[in-house]
C-alpha cells in the first residue's frame, strides 16, 4: 500500500510539473520536476517487486527520470503533438 503511494505522489508531480507548470517556471525548474517525479514513480514501482537488486534501486529511478525529460522534450517541441 505505502509504495502505491509514492508512485501516485509521484505521478502528480510529473503531471503538475508538466501541464499546470508549463509556462510559468524556467525550463531547468521544470526540468527538475520531471525527472524527480518520474524518478519516485520509479523507487515506487520497484518498491513493489519482491527481491530487487541493488543495481535494479539504482537503475529504475535514473533511467525513469531520463525517459521522462526526453519524452516530454520530443512531445513539446517543435510542432509536437502536445504543443500547446
């Protein structure tokens, strides 16, 4: 139950930092936000698997994080489909 939690704290980060923050902070503060929700979404996925490894705590917020940035920069930019 607590990591379901963390992930939906999570979520909401990601989802405030990416729509309702859109205009108004700097791209590095919304930047930050992105990756630092994506990043709990992560610890809280991998709260929920039994038996993870070090390298898998790690991993899963790191590259979670980094997923996030480049897929909100290939949805926003440009003529993406979630320009706004």
């Amino acid at each position: 139950m607590a990591w379901g939690v963390v992930v939906a704290i999570g979520a909401v980060v990601v989802i405030a930092a990416t729509f309702a923050l859109r205009s108004s902070p700097p791209r590095p503060v919304r930047a930050v936000g992105i990756a630092a929700g994506a990043a709990v979404v992560g610890i809280g996925a991998i709260g929920l698997q039994d038996q993870a490894s070090a390298v898998e705590w790690v991993l899963t917020p790191l590259v979670l994080g980094a997923l996030a940035l480049l897929h909100d920069r290939l949805l926003f930019a440009g003529d993406g489909p979630g320009r706004i």
